[in-house]
C-alpha cells in the first residue's frame, strides 16, 4: 500500500520557469508533510515542510501548498535553477514516522 | 557541524559475516533513525532512537541489531545477512522525537552488499 504518491516519475522545466511536482497521500493520520531534494550518492535534504493545519508555506524560491480535501500537496519552484536538478520525495509524517513516496526525478533545462 | 556521518561509504560482506554501520552526529539532536533504500525504491523506516532507547522497530529482522551507546552515536549490527538485503542504509537525526517537526538530517548512506 503506497500511502505517498508522486505519479510524475520524471520533469523536465526550462531555467527560469516554474517547477511544480505534485504529490497524492491516503493516509489522513499525516500531521505533517516534508519534501527532501536527493542527489545521486548523497542522502535526503531537508527542504520544506507542511503542517496539516495549513494550506501554504513558502521559504525563497519554495512554496508547499496543500489541499486536505483532496489529499493533495504540490511543491512549487520559481524562478527554477540548474542546481534544483535532482530526485525530489514528498515525505506524510505521523508520530514521526516518515513514509516516503517514490520520488520525482527533476530536470532543469538551461 | 550540521551533518550526519555514515561510516563506512560502501560495504560488501559474506552471509557469514559480522559488520557494523555506523551513524555519527554532534547536533545535539535526540532522536536518531535508520532508513532501509532498495534500489529504485524510496527509504522505509527501519528503526528510531529517542533519547538512546529503542521507540520504533518496524518489525525488521534480528538479523539487522540496532544499537545507542550515547546521543551521538547510532550502530547498526549486521550479521547473516541475506542478498536481498543489499541496499542503501540510510541515517537521520532530529532535534526531538514526537516534539514537533524541524526536519530531519540525513548522512549519505552506506551502499550495502551481501554476497
């Protein structure tokens, strides 16, 4: 049972432009909701988080929103650049428990 | 230092061996994790550390032996492995454990082979 989806394997964007990787989740026990940017051979970092009281929260260039209603939450980049290039998981957290989805591979096109 | 440290990088071993990961930070965070990543899969909770006391085993194997000797030190003890547990070992810390959420810091993993 997949409770984190991010049905986008993959996304190209032009530099400059605005990314947005989409995410859906089941489980509605989530209090908060995390995205993390991967590089190849190095861990998960830290980029936004969400709690599920809000519907937005933005930090710079990034902004989460999300639709409990829906069960949806997007991530959003402007203006994109190339270093944003990596894989991109949308994290539901419950009790701490961090379930991962499977991840949005991101391409910044200059 | 804002980091996490795996050690060692890459890892092969035998069926019959014994080995150990091991997870280093010198945040001050008190809660530390392991995270499981199967190729092309995304990261599954293994285990989490609160305070250097055992809080969640997501009913991993006894093969795989978690171990906290002091805040700022996590080892996972690894022995009779099996091939399909080769994968990417994954650490993180967090400030606090059910305190609300400040993220998580993650080190680069150990690449895990068993042959």
């Amino acid at each position: 049972d997949q409770q984190v989806k991010q049905n986008s394997p993959s996304l190209s964007v032009q530099e400059g432009r605005i990314s947005i990787l989409n995410c859906d989740y089941t489980n509605s026990m989530f209090d908060y909701f995390l995205w993390y940017k991967k590089y190849p051979a190095e861990g998960p970092t830290f980029l936004i988080s969400i709690s599920s009281i809000k519907d937005k929260n933005e930090d710079g260039r990034f902004t989460v929103f999300l639709n409990k209603s829906a069960k949806h939450l997007s991530l959003h980049i402007v203006p994109s650049q190339p270093g944003d290039s990596a894989v991109y998981f949308c994290v539901g957290d419950v009790n701490e428990k961090l379930t991962f989805g499977t991840g949005t591979r991101l391409t910044i096109i200059p | 230092d804002t980091e996490v440290t795996q050690t060692p990088k890459h890892l092969v071993m035998g069926m019959t061996n014994k080995k150990s990961l091991k997870c280093e930070q010198h945040m001050g965070h008190r809660a530390m994790y392991w995270y499981k990543q199967k190729a092309k899969k995304p990261p599954e909770l293994m285990f989490v550390y609160s305070y250097e006391k055992l809080s969640i085993n997501e009913s991993v194997p006894s093969r795989f032996s978690p171990e906290c000797p002091n805040s700022s030190l996590l080892n996972l003890h690894l022995h009779a492995l099996q091939p399909e547990d080769s994968a990417l070992y994954l650490c993180a810390s967090s400030q606090a454990y059910l305190q609300g959420n400040y993220g998580y810091t993650f080190g680069s993993g150990t690449r895990l082979t068993v042959v």
